[in-house]
C-alpha cells in the first residue's frame, strides 16, 4: 500500500486480487456496490492478520484504498422485540 500522497495502486481486478492472495493469503470477505455502480471489497487473511479495501471503479480498474493488520469482526448484538 503506498504511504500518504502516493498514487494509488491500481490494475486489472484479478491480478491485483491474485497478488493479494500470493503474498498475504487475503480473499475477498465482504463487498457492496456503491451509488456511482463501483465495487468495495474488503479482503483479509484468514487470521485476519492483514486484511485490504478495493474498490473496483465501474470502467473497469481496481484500486487499493486502504490495508492493515489486526482486522477484527465484530459481534452481532441480538435484537429484541420492537427492533
């Protein structure tokens, strides 16, 4: 991921998710459509020891946003009548 005012990085959607995998074990988990008809996705390794947001623009090339460590998911909080 480059640091604060690089470029951003950004390729082809597989090649850029098929790199992830090979270098950190990350898959995609979660994604969503945005308003504009873009893609996010968030992928973590297993251990959730890194994880990355891509976001897939409607033409075509698929940009790193932002990547750690230490994902964490968090608990569902059950819902009670009325909610």
């Amino acid at each position: 991921m480059p640091g604060a005012g690089a470029a951003p990085v950004c390729g082809d959607r597989q090649k850029v998710i098929d790199g992830l995998s090979a270098k950190y074990s990350e898959e995609p988990v979660a994604v969503g459509v945005t308003s504009n008809g873009g893609v996010i996705e968030v992928l973590k390794a297993p251990d959730g020891q890194t994880w990355t947001i891509l976001f897939t623009y409607p033409s075509g090339p698929s940009c790193l946003v932002a990547s750690g460590e230490a994902w964490q998911e968090l608990e569902e909080k059950l819902k009670g009548p009325g909610a």
